[in-house]
C-alpha cells in the first residue's frame, strides 16, 4: 500500500501533508517554499512508496474557479510532467484556510502563533488530505 501525499499550494508557499501507509490519518510534511517543492517531492517520492498526489483545487462560492487556480494550473501540469507514473487528482479547497486557523485556536494556540501562515498552510494541507480519505471511504460505502 502506498501513501498519499496532498499539497496547498501558494505562490510563495506550500503546505504538504501525507497518509501513513495504511491511509488512516494525515500528517503535515511542513510547509515549503514554492520554488523548492519539485525537489522535496523528487526526495520523497523516492524513499516512500506513493500512489496518489491531491492538490488543493481553489473554488468560489459558485463553484467557479478562483483567482489563484490561474497559477496552480501550470504546476499541477509540471507535476503530471514529472511524475508520470503516480496520479494527480484534484480535491475542493474552499475553507481549508479558515478551518486551520479554527483549529489553531481550538488548540490553543496565542494570536502570534496563529499569525504563522506557514503554519496554516501546513494544516491547510493535512485538512484537504483528511477530507479527500473521507470523501473516498463515503464513496466506498455508498
């Protein structure tokens, strides 16, 4: 069995987060700069067996594009580019943002830890791996 990896991508930074091996929880990988994250996933991919990449897919309100999948698009090309032999699949990311920072401060965390973005986009990505594993077991108990 392989991991799953997701990434929240940024122009500036982006959050990764990955699958155990029998796909039951998501962990945070951290957050990257955008420019490095090629070279992460490369290192990755070659130490751990991973059979699917989900990235964060940008939506509005009306189920329209948002202004940041203009820059998300090319990557998720050079992704499939890259790595052709493993999946790229993208997953709705709307709220990811808001629901992290909610989650930061159930947990506790002062204003200036929750001013980490960073941080956010770290649990950004956990979040969106986290709801594509249970929008994958609804589908499977359908």
């Amino acid at each position: 069995m392989g991991r799953i990896i997701a990434i929240d991508y940024g122009k500036k930074r982006v959050g990764l987060a990955a699958t155990d091996e029998l796909k039951i929880i998501a962990t945070s990988l951290g957050t990257l700069h955008a420019k490095d994250v090629l070279e992460f996933l490369k290192s990755y991919l070659a130490s751990e067996n991973v059979e699917c990449i989900i990235v964060g897919e940008p939506k509005q309100m009306n189920n329209e594009d948002s202004e940041s999948a203009r820059f998300i698009e090319p990557f998720v090309k050079l992704l499939i580019k890259t790595f052709p032999a493993i999946p790229v699949k993208r997953f709705d990311e709307r709220f990811t943002s808001k629901m992290a920072f909610q989650t930061m401060i159930d947990a506790g965390l002062k204003k200036k830890d929750r001013q980490n973005k960073a941080l956010i986009d770290s649990i950004s990505a956990t979040i969106i791996l986290q709801s594509y594993m249970e929008s994958m077991q609804y589908k499977e108990n359908k």
